[in-house]
C-alpha cells in the first residue's frame, strides 16, 4: 500500500484537450491523458477546471467524476477505457 498519504494531496491543477497535471503537496506533478476519463475528456474547459480537492481525490461537480491520487499514480483508468492510437482514434480491441 502506498504510504504517507499526506504529501500527496491534490493542491492544484490542470486540465487540457490531452492531459491532466496535478499538483500533490510534496511537489510532485502527476500527469495522466485526459482520455482516461471519458466525462472529463467530454467536457466543456471550463467545466474540466472546475474542480474541489478531496483529502486524496478531486472531484468535478460539474460532471460528477471523482478521480483519486492513488489510482493516477498506479495508471488506473475508468473501467471500458481503451487507448487512442496515433490519429487520435479508439483502438480497436483483436477478436478471439
């Protein structure tokens, strides 16, 4: 388990067409793509940097999206989520 919490709580942010960088009380930036998360990347960019900071997670009120510190850190993306390929389009997954 990941320890002294503390010193990674979200104190500020980011949020563009392509990553979200957050700041974390012990001057780490953790950034992550955007299109890990499927409301924020849907989001208008005022509703993306309306944001309240949780002890270990920030919240989007506008759109109703928690993403936790500890699950950025790990690369834990929204559940279903598959990556974009280099044009900018899902990937499709290979059948078996």
């Amino acid at each position: 388990m990941i320890e002294h919490l503390d010193n990674m709580r979200p104190v500020d942010l980011l949020c563009d067409d392509d990553l979200l960088h957050v700041e974390l009380t012990d001057g780490r930036i953790v950034s992550v793509p955007v299109w890990w998360y499927p409301p924020l990347q849907e989001a208008m960019p005022v509703e993306r940097n309306n944001v309240e900071f949780m002890p270990s997670s920030i919240h989007w009120p506008d759109i109703d999206l928690d993403v936790t510190v500890v699950s950025m850190l790990l690369g834990k993306q929204a559940s279903g989520v598959r990556p974009l390929d280099a044009l900018g389009k899902m990937q499709m997954g290979t059948r078996q």
